[in-house]
C-alpha cells in the first residue's frame, strides 16, 4: 500500500515528462493552443494516477491542519502521543489515506507534475514561472523541473533503500536533511498498518487513566542509599514486583486502574498489606458503608446493630465475627432487617456463648499446663541429684581400680628385669666355658702335630742311607747313555754333510748343463733345507742374486758365442770421441772396417786390445778374466757389453758361491772328526 | 717352469740387448731423416705451385729443412745418450 503510494506519484511524474517532451518540440503557439485541451487529454491515458492525486489533493487541503503537527515534532515510533490525535473511530479505509497525503506532501517532487501542464491551475505553491517567455525562459524552466523531478526521485528512493538496509538507513537519516522525519513516519504507517490492533488497545487503555497516574518522588533510580522505611513505602514498584518484572501484575494493576476509586490507586505505590490489616481495611469500609448505609436508610429501617465483642481472643471467632458482621451489613443494606432481627439475636447470642466457652477452655488449659510444669520441674531436680552421687561413685572406683592395675603392672616388670638379668649371666658364664675348651683343643693339635713331623724326619733318616747307592747306579747309567748320543751325534753329522754334499752336487749340475740355461731354484732350496743351521752356506746362497736361480745362468759356451756378436757392435763403436754426433759415429762405423785384428794376449788399453785379451781368456775357459777385461771398457762400448758382463758375473756369483758352500761342507766334516 | 720362462720373454723383450742399442737408434735416425725431409719437400713443392709458379728451389729448400732438422734430432740423440755426456747418465753408466 504505502509502496503504491510511493510508486503512483513518481509514475505520474514520469508520464508527465514523457508527455512534455513532445509538447516541447512543437512551436509555441500550437501548445498554448493546445494546453486548454491538454487536460482531458492527459488525463485519459493515465486516468489512474490522476484519480490517486486527486484525492490526495483534496485532503491535503482538508487535513492541513491536522496533519501538520505530526510532521516537524519529531517523536519515536512508539511514542502514544500521537495516537489520540488521530481519531479513534476512523475505519483502516480512511486511516490509510492520510499517509498518501503526508508522503506527497513530504516528497517535493508530488505537487508539482499537476502544476506544469495547467499553467492556469489555481495551484500557489508551485515556484515555476509560467512559460510565457520564448525559449529560454523554457529551458529554464526544464531545468528546474528536471532538478526538482531528480532531487525528488533520489529522496524517494533513498527513503526506499533506508527501509530496506539498516547502513543506508543509518546514512540516510544522518545526512540528508528531512530524511529522518520522513523514514519514521514510513515506518510508522507500515508498523500502524501491521497491527492496528495493538495501537488502538493502548490508545484505550492510556485515554481515560493518563492524567490520574502518579508517580512518587522517591520511586525510580535516586542518589540516596537504600532506605528500608523508604523501601517498604516504595516497594510497591520498586521491590515486590514491579510492572518490570511479572507483566501479570501490570494485567492486575491495571485493572484496578480501570476499576479502582482513587484511595485505592494509591495501591501502587504502598507493599501489600498484611492479611490482618487488610482484613481490618475491609471491616473498616464495611463500618463505612454500614454508616453510610444507616445515614442513607435511617429515617425508614430499623437497623441491627454489628456484633461488637471486647474480648475476643481466638482467631477463629475473630473470623467469626467478620463473617456475622458482614452478613448483618448485607441485611441493612438490603432493607429488611426486621424480618432477620430475631435470627441475628440469636446468633450473636450463640456467638457470645462460644466466646466465653473458648475463653473458659483456655483458662483450664493453662492452669493445667502449669501445674503439670510445677510436677516436672520436681521430678527432674531429683533425677539429677541421683545422677550426680551416681557420678561421684563411679569415678572414685575408677580411681581405686587405676591404682590397683599399677601396683600389679609394676610386680610384673620388676620379675621380667630379674629374669632377664639372670639370662645375662646363664650366657657369659657359658661363653667363657667354651672359650677354655677351645683353647685345650688348640693345644692337643699342636701336640699331635709335633708328634708327626718327628717321626716323619726318622723315616726320612732311615730312606736316604738306602737310597745313596741307586742314585750312583742311575748316574753311570746316564753316563752312558750320554756318550751314546755323542756318537750318535757324530754320526748325524756325517749324514749331514753328505747330504750337502750331494745337494751342492745338484746344484752344479744344474747350472752347468751345456743345452741351455735352466732354474735350479729347487736345487738350492733342497740345499739350505739340508744345511738349516750353518750361517756360511745360508750366507752364500743369500749372496746369489734371485735372478739367477730363478731364470737360470748361461753357460760358458753360450757366453762365448754371445761375446763374438757383443764383440762386432763394440767394435764399431771403438773409435768414437768423447762427445760423438750422428758424423762422429757414422766415421767410427766406416773406419772400424778398417782396422786390423790384434791376435792373443795383446798390450795396451785400447777397445781393440781389450776385446783381443777376452776373447782369448774365453777360449781358455776363464770367464772371471774375461769379465774383468771387459770391465775395464769405458763409454759407448762399456754401454754395449752391459749385457753380456751381467751375465758373466751372474754365472761366476753362483760359481763362487757354490765353491763357498763346498768348502764350509768339507770344513764341517773335518770338524766333526776333530771335536771326537 | 713355464711361468718363469715367460717372465724372462717379457723381461728381454722390454729392454733390448745392450749390443743392440746403436743399431736401434740408427734405425730411428734414418727413419726420422726419411719422413721428415719427405715432409720438407712436400711443403716446398706445395709452395712452389702455389706461391712460386712452380720453380724448383723452393722445393729444394723444404727438404733441405726437413733433412736438417731430421739431422739435427738424431745428432740430440747421440749425444744425449752417450756416457759421460750427463752426469746422471753417466753416474748410471758407472754403477753398471
């Protein structure tokens, strides 16, 4: 509804804009012409909206007045104030039309669409000049419509999206001016239009009753500390359940608001009184109706007078009497108390009876009472005088008994320490017994002991002067035998030899076998096995080098033949300077082929003499002498008879080292003969 | 038996006799002259045709360089191996 309301001017707005621009496009003339016939016109295609603005105008004059108010006072939702003044026996019909009127008015943009297209509209409010000028008077004037039209649709649908977020909502109603006014007072009509039950009740219930309620000085949240006197006269909202904190209350006081006369609104704010006053409250105004009652009724009824009893002193007759008081200011009331009179005598009679009855009761009751404290009080004295000779006994045969089981306790610990004095010495004496004996037995072993050894000694005497001659006899024995094993020596020796003589044998022959040379590793091994012990031979085996007995060494033929090619190349070789060039060789080369041979044991340190003096030692079979020779060569031709040297010397070592061995032999079977 | 025979082949073949050290190194000597005197007239005769509109003396020169420095590494090699020419060879000369 209120959306309508909102949408049906802008929408109006709209049409009427669409509907300028065409009229702006024709000339002047034409639209002043037309502008008398533009009402109809206009109206008919949007009859609609032109029926909800018209009525708004209307009442917007009508209700000016009333309507006003409410606008610029700015008041909360709940604020009741402004319910009365809106007429309470309005129907929802025409409650909901003010608003349409208010949001009109509160947006700018409503009134003016009528006003641009009837210039002659009685309409005062309306600021635009009429359009009498030419065109710029008309451009203008769009503009201040446009302005206005915009200013107005923003401000709508501002107040539009405020109701629909809370931050626009926040923002709308703290920065555009007069956009708090109207969000309230929107809400209010969507709030009024969802329950206009709840308004119209409270509107009910606050009409009549506003003025009359007070409220205390001292009642809501004060500076003063807590007075209880104060409390107890304030409670009536502050402490014993206020209209804050049980709405069942309110319900109630607000009844009593409804009903009450106002000695009894001052309820409020005193506490409940207690049964007793209030019962006494009620008799109260019972007397003052009664009086009322008889000021009223007197001149015409005979009145029964209450029952007025001085000394009542049971609860129960108390209520009695309220009850019968009650009922006889029911009967004055009611106007015929002559017909209940004898009925009431009788019953106050009755009434009177059991008062005095109880009270007699009562009386009885407690001189019983007392006398039967008197009777107690007696009878409990005597118990506890009884109690207390029977206390005093007691203790002091616990005293006696105490005594008694101290005296028995003190025998009994006297014996045990005699008892156990008496074990003590039973002990001691038995340890010295045992210390004696122990010592007596020491003595006999050591007798024994001596008695041993003594006759062990004579015996010992007696074997040795038997034993004397065997121990001689054993000796020659060992004699002996000693000298056998010399001679068995001797012999082992002899073995000995002869198998080193036999191993040197191998070996020779191994080394000097003419095809070719052989290793005779095994030879030698076979000979150090059999002379383990001499140092000489190991010696000498140690002086072969290893190359030979492992490759074997040539034999003199061989080395002869070897010497003859060995001699060719030093030859060639022989002629050569000190420090010989490609030249110097190739000369020594070419004149070696003509020089001549020397023969035999030749003079002289040249290559040539050398190389004579070997080659006749060789054929002699001296192979030591032929090394020699050759070792004195020097240079080129020392460097070339390298070889052949290392072998002669390898052949003449292990000559010479088996000649070693064969001599230690010989040497060693000598001295075996000449030890024995 | 057989192991130690092929230990002796071995040893003999990694070194050659001592008597036949200078025929070995004539061998090299002459080899060494051949190949490069033959590369020296090579080049000669290659700059010949290229450089010299094939005249004859430069191919004269390139084998006189290669047989020259052919020459000259054998005469190094002589010398370098005789005894006495370095003290070291000469040391070792001694010891054997």
């Amino acid at each position: 509804m209120l959306r309508l309301s909102a949408a049906g001017p802008a929408r109006a707005i709209a049409s009427v804009v669409r509907y300028r621009y065409p009229v702006k496009q024709l000339q002047q003339q034409s639209s002043e012409v037309r502008t008398p016939g533009n009402l109809p016109g206009s109206r008919k295609p949007f009859a609609p909206a032109g029926t909800v603005v018209g009525p708004a105008d209307t009442i917007i004059m009508s209700a000016g007045a009333a309507a006003a108010p409410p606008t610029p006072s700015n008041i909360t939702l709940t604020s009741p104030i402004q319910v009365p003044l809106v007429p309470p026996s309005s129907s929802p019909k025409i409650q909901t039309s003010p608003p349409l009127a208010q949001v009109s008015k509160a947006s700018p943009a409503a009134p003016t669409p009528p006003t641009p297209p009837t210039p002659s509209a009685p309409s005062s409010e309306n600021s635009v000049p009429p359009p009498t000028g030419g065109k710029k008077t008309h451009r203008f004037r769009n503009f201040v419509i446009t302005l206005t039209l915009l200013t107005g649709l923003s401000f709508a649908g501002g107040v539009f999206f405020s109701l629909k977020s809370d931050n626009f909502h926040d923002f709308f109603t703290e920065y555009i001016p007069f956009g708090e006014d109207v969000v309230l007072y929107v809400e209010e009509r969507e709030f009024r239009r969802r329950f206009p039950k709840a308004l119209s009740r409270i509107k009910n219930l606050m009409k009549p009753e506003s003025s009359k309620v007070t409220i205390p000085r001292s009642s809501g949240a004060t500076w003063k500390v807590f007075d209880p006197e104060d409390g107890k006269k304030a409670g009536g909202v502050g402490t014993a359940g206020g209209p804050h904190i049980s709405a069942k209350q309110t319900e109630e006081q607000g009844k009593q608001i409804v009903k009450g006369t106002p000695a009894e609104a001052k309820v409020i704010d005193e506490k409940p009184a207690p049964k007793s006053d209030h019962v006494a409250k009620v008799e109260e105004a019972v007397e003052k109706t009664a009086k009322l009652a008889t000021s009223a009724k007197a001149k015409d009824t005979v009145l029964i007078t209450a029952v007025d009893l001085d000394s009542v002193s049971d609860p129960a007759v108390q209520d009695l009497v309220k009850v019968v008081n009650s009922i006889i200011s029911l009967v004055n009331h009611s106007g015929v108390a002559e017909s209940f009179d004898t009925v009431m005598k009788s019953a106050k009679s009755e009434l009177l009876h059991l008062n005095n009855q109880i009270g007699a009761i009562k009386s009885s009751i407690e001189r019983a009472t007392e006398e039967r404290l008197k009777y107690k009080d007696l009878e409990f004295a005597t118990a506890a005088q009884g109690l207390l000779t029977k206390v005093n006994n007691e203790v002091v045969d616990m005293e006696h008994k105490l005594r008694e089981e101290f005296e028995h306790e003190r025998e009994v610990i006297i014996a045990s320490y005699h008892e156990r004095l008496r074990n003590e010495l039973d002990r001691s004496h038995r340890v010295i017994e045992q210390r004696l004996r122990n010592e007596l037995l020491e003595q006999a072993i050591e007798m024994k002991r001596k008695f041993i050894g003594e006759i062990e000694e004579r015996v010992e005497n007696e074997r040795n002067g038997r034993l004397g001659r065997l121990q001689e006899l054993s000796d020659s024995v060992d004699e002996l035998s000693k000298l056998s094993t010399r001679w068995g020596e001797i012999i082992d020796a002899n073995l000995k030899t002869q198998h080193i003589h036999v191993a040197l044998e191998a070996v020779r022959a191994a080394y000097e076998s003419p095809e070719q040379p052989k290793p005779f590793l095994r030879e030698l091994a076979a000979l150090k096995e059999v002379a383990d012990d001499d140092e000489v031979v190991r010696a000498a085996i140690a002086s072969i080098n290893p190359h030979a007995y492992q490759v074997g060494v040539s034999t003199p033929s061989q080395l002869v033949d070897r010497f003859r090619r060995v001699a060719e190349e030093v030859r060639k070789a022989a002629l050569l300077p000190e420090d010989a060039g490609v030249a110097g060789h190739a000369a020594s080369w070419v004149l070696s082929k003509v020089l001549f041979r020397k023969q035999g044991l030749a003079q002289g340190d040249d290559v040539e003499s050398i190389l004579t003096r070997t080659e006749t030692f060789l054929e002699e079979g001296d192979v030591d002498s032929a090394a020699r020779e050759m070792n004195q060569l020097r240079g080129w031709a020392r460097r070339l008879a390298g070889d052949w040297l290392k072998e002669a010397r390898l052949l003449l070592e292990v000559q010479q080292a088996v000649e070693v061995i064969a001599a230690e032999a010989r040497l060693q079977s000598l001295r075996v003969y000449a030890q024995h | 038996m057989s192991s130690t025979a092929s230990a002796t082949e071995v040893i003999k073949r990694s070194r050659p006799a001592s008597e036949g050290l200078l025929n070995e190194k004539w061998d090299h000597c002459l080899a060494n002259l051949l190949v490069k005197s033959t590369l020296g007239a090579g080049f000669g005769i290659i700059f010949s045709v290229l450089l010299f509109k094939r005249r004859a003396f430069p191919a004269w020169v390139g084998l006189g360089f290669g047989a020259g420095r052919g020459y000259a590494e054998c005469d190094r090699e002589f010398k370098g191996a005789a005894g006495g020419v370095r003290k070291s060879v000469g040391e070792r000369l001694q010891r054997s």
